[in-house]
C-alpha cells in the first residue's frame, strides 16, 4: 500500500496544506486543502472518501473536488464517490456544506438514483473493506464525533490518530495491531496547553503521556502532524526536549519523525 501526504497542517499559510492522505489512487483518508494538489485525473479516480470528522481543515476540499471532477466521472459511468463517515459527521455535511445554500447536493446530482456522490455511515470498531484495502475505524475524542483510521498493508498498519485529545481506548487497540507506522496530531505547543485541552487537541506535554501509554515491546516510526504553521518550530523543539530528556523513566526515546506534505510511503 501507497501513502501519499497531500496536507498535514492545522491551517493554512504558504506550503502549509491542511489534512489528506491518498491511499493508493483511490482512497482518500480526509479531504483537506493538500487534495488541491492532485491533478484533475488523479482526483477522478478517487473512489471512497474517509471521513474522520466534519471540521473545515479535514473536509474543505471534499465540494470542491466533487465539483472539479463532476463531468469526468459522468462521462465514465463511474459509480458515486464513497464518503464514509460518522453519521454525526454525515449530518453536518449535509445541512451545513452540501445543503444547496453553501454547495450543491451532490448526492442527489444528477439525480437522486444516480448521485455522484453517495454517503455510507461507519462506527468504531468496524473494518471497512474498500479498494480492495482493509481499515479499522479507530476510537477519537474531539469536540465533535470523530475517528481515526488504521488501515492494514502488508508490513503492519498505517495507523492515524485523526484529531484527537488524551484517548486510552485508541492505545488499547493500537496495543492489539501490528504498527507500521503512526501518524498522530500535536495542533499546539506546551505554551497553549490549556486551549489544546479546551478544544480536544494535543500538545507535547500531553503527547508524551499518551505516548507513554504505546506497549513497551513496541517501536515504530511516530509522524507529528497537524501542527499550527505559527507553532511548527516550537512544537518540534518541545518535542525533542521531552523525548530526549535524560533520566526517562519509560524507558528509550521514542522514534518520533516530522511529517511533511509530500512525502509518500510504501507499506
């Protein structure tokens, strides 16, 4: 399996894409503002889209795309795009983004037989089977109803927190998989803790205790993502400290990476 990262900022700014991973050519784990990126070809062979939740930075260019690629994929006959998602997340897209106010109702263009785009309701806990990949509907606690993804490949699972405060259920499952790789949001620094804490994020020193939680015969690369533009530097720095810090009591450091929009993976 192929993953590519099309964003992995908190917002946005020069070179700054808020979140997408393609998984192969036809799995796109949320729809921020890196799916830009993709050429009109790419976007069309786009079948499923999964959801981790209804904020703007994570489904900005869903409409969008849908939009871009609406005359391509009738012309093919292709069959709806997929949008997987929580069923609170699906009824915020529908009454606030595609509500024929803010965006047109794709899911009844052209027709309500024949949409070009079709809603699936997911839960935690099931494993989705789509593009002939399996992904696990992980456990996220956020402001909103929200999810993580793991999604299986031949060398373990690529494993995404999606946005996400303290989560002990997320670890125990994790705890069960083989990891490959995880990919896991820190969206501000220690200085705004306490807005990290109000809002359902992490920041490092929150970070470090949910890290702590990861089974101790476990190592696998950690990627940091969704990191505020403006805190990026001071973030990582943070980072370093604590997981370099001498006298750690839980035992070596971690291998914590930093993950740029871009960068692609072969699992």
């Amino acid at each position: 399996m192929r993953v590519r990262v099309l964003g992995c900022s908190g917002a946005i700014a020069q070179g700054c894409r808020t979140t997408s991973f393609l998984l192969d050519e036809d799995v796109l784990i949320d729809a921020g503002t890196g799916v830009g990126d993709l050429t009109l070809e790419e976007m069309a062979r786009v079948d499923h889209v999964l959801l981790t939740h209804s904020h703007l930075d994570h489904i900005a260019a869903l409409p969008l795309m849908l939009d871009s690629v609406a005359a391509m994929r009738l012309a093919s006959g292709a069959a709806p795009l997929q949008v997987h998602a929580l069923p609170g997340t699906i009824a915020a897209l529908k009454v606030h983004i595609f509500n024929n106010l803010i965006w047109p109702d794709f899911s009844s263009i052209p027709s309500v037989d024949t949409p070009l785009m079709r809603f699936v309701s997911i839960a935690v806990g099931e494993v989705l089977q789509v593009g002939g990949k399996a992904i696990e509907v992980l456990p996220a606690v956020h402001t909103v109803p929200a999810v993580g993804f793991a999604a299986a490949s031949a060398s373990g699972h690529w494993v995404f927190s999606g946005d996400t405060g303290r989560n002990p259920a997320f670890w125990a499952r994790v705890n069960q998989l083989s990891v490959a790789m995880l990919v896991i949001e820190t969206a501000f620094s220690d200085r705004e803790q306490e807005l990290a804490q109000r809002s359902l994020h992490l920041a490092p020193g929150i970070l470090a205790q949910e890290l702590e939680q990861i089974d101790g015969r476990e190592r696998y690369p950690i990627y940091i993502t969704h990191t505020k533009p403006a805190e990026t530097g001071l973030i990582m720095e943070e980072i370093r400290r604590f997981d370099e810090a001498p006298g750690r009591v839980d035992g070596p450091s971690h291998d914590i990476r930093w993950l740029n929009a871009g960068q692609t993976f072969d699992l």
